[in-house]
C-alpha cells in the first residue's frame, strides 16, 4: 500500500506545481502506526516531485497508545514537526465510556515524551458534552491541558449523529445526551478560559497559541487547493473536486496499472459559494461577501439581506467591512446559519 501512495505522489507531482506545498499531514487514520521507513519514503517521494516551501509543516496524527519516547524521536529525526494526538479526555470513566485504549497517564506521557523528543509544537484533540458528564469534568479536563501547554488545543462537541453507535444507544435509552443549556454553558467556557491562557479561536472547535494555528486547516477553510493521497482521499483545487476509490485493493490495482483512481466533480457556481459560506463563516476571519460578489457575481447581501439583517440584530453576527462574523452566541448555530445563507443554484445566484 505505501508503494502505491509514494507512487500516486510521483503520479499527480503537477497538480498543485503553482503554489509551494506549506503543509504536509498524516492523517485519516493511525499514520502513526506506519514504520519510520514507510514515512520516510512518503516524504521523500513528495520533496523529490513537488515543490515544497522552506517552513513547510509537516503534521502526524496519532493516539497516545502508539507513542513512546523512542518512537517520537524517530518521528522528529524524520522530519516531523508538528504532533496532533487524539486525547479526547484526561478522565478515564470518560475514556472506557468512549472505548480508548490509552488511559490518562498515557495521555499525559505522551506530551510529556514529545516536548523531550524536542516537538515544540503540540496540538491535542479534546471532546465535550459527553453523556453523563458534567461542566466541573470538562473545567478539569482543559485545566490539564493548560497545565501541559500544547502549542494548540481543539475541542469538539460531541454531536449524536445518525447512523452511529452513539445513536443506537440513545434509541435503546442507553444513553442521555447532555442537555443544549449545558453544552452551551460549556462552549462559553471554553472560549473564555482558552482566551485567558493565551489561547486564540480561530476556528469555532480550534484555538491556537499566535503563530500556531494549524496550517491544514486554514487552507481547508481558506478554500486553497490541496491534495490528497491514498485511498478514500479527497482533492481540492479550483472547480474541481476530486475522490478516490475507498476499496484498498481497487486503488492498488489501479495504481500499479498506472492509473489515477478517482471521480471527478465539476462544481458549480452554488457549489462553489456554499463551500466558501460553509467554510469561512467558521473562521475568527469571516465570510467576505464582497469578495464572492468580486469573484462569482453572487450578491449575498442582496439575496439573503433579510436573513442577514435578522442575524445581525439577533446578536448571532456581525457585519463589518463587508464582511459577515459569528458572534460567541452565533458560533453554537454555525451550521444552521450557513445553510440558510446557502444559494439553492446557479439561478438564483443569477437572480
């Protein structure tokens, strides 16, 4: 499988040759689980065929059960240099509910092992609203992170989505959700105590320390081109997106032939306005109407005016320099304020 990846790099080399590579991330898995030789040749095959920046980021995903001292020193001779380590919680009821293999302590080594394999730039993945816990949980919870410092912390609320385990217990009884008033209360606190200890929102579920915050993600959220290899991989540049076949043998097979698996989609104008909506409206940068009337002929302020107005006066945003913000009220309904700020198709962006 890594043979074929390094091969799809080699493969698709001129699809972003405009814009030097600032951010190269393992993720969508357990990359942390592949040999140093296997990452090795990843990164080899990139900075041999495609044009990387100097300070280019090079971010690994991992669970605090893969990680060893060893293991992260190895991790950071390769290059790495930049950890994402998927915490999730330092309460160990919390983590047997939500079926982890690593407990607090290894959580807590881990980082601990990262700054002695000289990482100095540390994200964590925390979750709140979990069933059965309360705020002082979640207060202690980002109490310890703060007592370990990572350069950057994401906090996610956990949402019981359809189709997922979480689901099924709840439609058994099994599980209560917590209840919106304290998933809310929670939210306000997080923005507040991370903002306290130096900590910056600039994404509704991400805060980072200044000059820390995560470069994958602010290219996803900027609506800047990007790459993805591997099977179920997604790609991204101007009005096409890209996606590879999931079935790990189908992708082998093509790639040994010398093929590209993917299907294409040719977006189209809504498309294209919906996603920058999505993902702008998200951001401490906002969503900048101006700059979508510029670049797609879409007046926004003209077809959802009484939407905005309605908004703005609710305290859910503001509207600044052309430019539309979530309020900390605001950031709690970002979805449902994005889709209805969405233009249903072409006509009516032509309206």
């Amino acid at each position: 499988m890594i043979a074929c990846i390094g091969q799809e790099i080699y493969l698709r080399r001129h699809y972003l040759e405009a814009v030097p590579i600032s951010s190269i991330y393992f993720g969508g898995g357990t990359p942390s689980l592949l040999a140093f030789t296997e990452i090795d040749h990843l990164l080899t095959q990139v900075f041999r065929y495609c044009t990387v920046a100097t300070a280019v980021e090079i971010t690994l995903e991992a669970n605090p059960d893969d990680l060893t001292l060893e293991k992260l020193k190895g991790l950071h001779q390769l290059g790495i240099n930049r950890l994402s380590i998927g915490v999730q919680s330092f309460n160990d009821k919390v983590l047997q509910y939500m079926h982890r293999a690593h407990n607090s302590v290894m959580a807590q080594k881990s980082i601990e092992w990262a700054r002695s394999a000289q990482f100095s730039n540390l994200s964590i993945d925390l979750i709140y609203a979990i069933p059965g816990t309360t705020t002082e949980d979640w207060q202690r919870d980002l109490a310890q992170a703060f007592l370990l410092a990572p350069e950057h912390i994401s906090a996610y609320y956990l949402a019981i989505e359809p189709k997922t385990v979480w689901e099924y217990q709840r439609k058994k009884g099994k599980l209560l959700p917590i209840s919106e008033a304290i998933a809310a209360e929670q939210f306000a606190w997080t923005i507040e105590t991370c903002q306290q200890e130096g900590y910056f929102q600039y994404e509704i579920a991400n805060f980072g320390r200044p000059g820390k915050f995560s470069r994958h993600n602010i290219n996803y959220w900027c609506s800047r081109p990007y790459l993805g290899v591997g099977p179920a991989a997604h790609s991204y540049k101007g009005w096409y997106r890209q996606a590879n076949i999931a079935q790990n043998i189908k992708y082998m097979q093509a790639i040994q032939q010398g093929h590209l698996p993917y299907t294409e989609e040719r977006l189209s104008v809504a498309n294209r306005v919906n996603e920058y909506i999505m993902t702008t409206i998200r951001t401490c940068w906002g969503c900048d109407l101006d700059w979508v009337a510029r670049q797609y002929g879409v007046s926004l302020l003209a077809i959802r005016k009484d939407y905005i107005t309605s908004i703005v006066q609710e305290g859910l945003a503001h509207y600044v320099d052309h430019k539309l913000y979530l309020t900390n009220r605001g950031k709690r309904f970002a979805t449902k304020i994005a889709g209805d700020l969405f233009i249903l198709d072409t006509a009516e962006a032509n309206a």
